[in-house]
C-alpha cells in the first residue's frame, strides 16, 4: 500500500470574485477566530454577488458564526462596505 500525495489545489485568480470574497471575509479574521467560519460566511456572501444568496446582514446572522469584539450588525456593515469594490457586486 502506499500514500498518494494530496490533490493539487488551483488557486482562482487574484481579480475574481471568488478570491477578492475569501480575501475580504479572510481580512476580518480578528472578528472571525475560526476558519470554518469564515469560509463559511465567505461562501454566503459569494453566493450573495452571484445573486443567488442573502444581504451580508441575513448571511451574518443565519450562518451561525462566531462574533468576537464587534456586533453581527457592525460585521455586516463592514462586509457591505468592502463589498462595494469587488467587481460583480449588487452593492455598487
């Protein structure tokens, strides 16, 4: 028997709408200690540009994610704002 190295992971492009959500949930890590976490509010609010998911307020509220140092509506508000420059945003 032997171990097969792991599967390559493709990284999306730096100005895709994928990896500018990550990058953004991702930069709100003092808020957000926990990485399942944040990928998980990173895919709703991806879903969210794509036009098929909640405003950031609903997806910060029903992913049941954990808040530390600012309110759910003050995480929101910041997501909201960051949102504004990723190409492909309804929040323009």
């Amino acid at each position: 028997m032997s171990t097969l190295p792991p599967p390559f992971v493709k990284e999306f492009p730096a100005d895709s709408p994928e990896k500018q959500v990550y990058t953004l949930i991702n930069s709100l890590a003092e808020f957000l200690p926990i990485d399942n976490d944040r990928n998980r509010l990173s895919y709703s609010i991806y879903k969210f540009i794509t036009g098929e998911g909640d405003e950031p307020l609903i997806s910060v509220k029903s992913a049941k994610i954990t808040v530390k140092g600012i309110t759910e509506e003050a995480l929101a508000e910041k997501i909201s704002a960051g949102l504004k420059v990723i190409k492909g945003s309804p929040l323009k």
